[in-house]
C-alpha cells in the first residue's frame, strides 16, 4: 500500500472511532478517558522497564477504566 493510502486509511478510521464517542453519557466518558490514559500508562511503563507492552497496555486500560468509574460514582455522590 502506498504511504498516501496508508495515511487516508489511518485518518478515516480515527475520524469514525472519534465520531461514535458523540453521544455518550458522562460515566461512559469517564471510565473511557480513564481506559485510554490508562492504557497509554501501562505501554509507556512497561516499555521503559523492558517488561510486557501487551499486558501493560491491557492491565492499565483495566485499572484506568475502574478508575473512571470511581470517580463518576464519587462525583455522584455515591462513594464517600
């Protein structure tokens, strides 16, 4: 594939990830940008200490995501 498809393909599939996170609610978009740092994290964490990309990037997309999720729910109200 020529470098000028590749980048079309690249940026047509970020266009339509980005554009169904439209209509989401807030929790979703807290557990969901705590999923991403998360995994962005555990990939630079394990990269730098020579560990396991794959699990980092699935073990902190996990911890960050739980994360999000504590805090709508404290943001609620729900959690002391």
């Amino acid at each position: 594939m020529t470098k000028i498809k590749q980048q079309f393909v690249i940026i047509t599939a970020a266009t339509l990830f980005l554009g169904a996170c439209s209509g989401l609610s807030n929790t979703q978009q807290r557990v969901l940008s705590g999923g991403a740092i998360g995994t962005g994290v555990g990939v630079v964490g394990t990269a730098v200490t020579g560990g396991c990309v794959t699990c980092g990037a699935v073990i902190g997309g996990a911890v960050g995501a739980g994360a999000g999720y504590l805090v709508d729910q404290h943001e609620k109200g729900k959690l002391p």
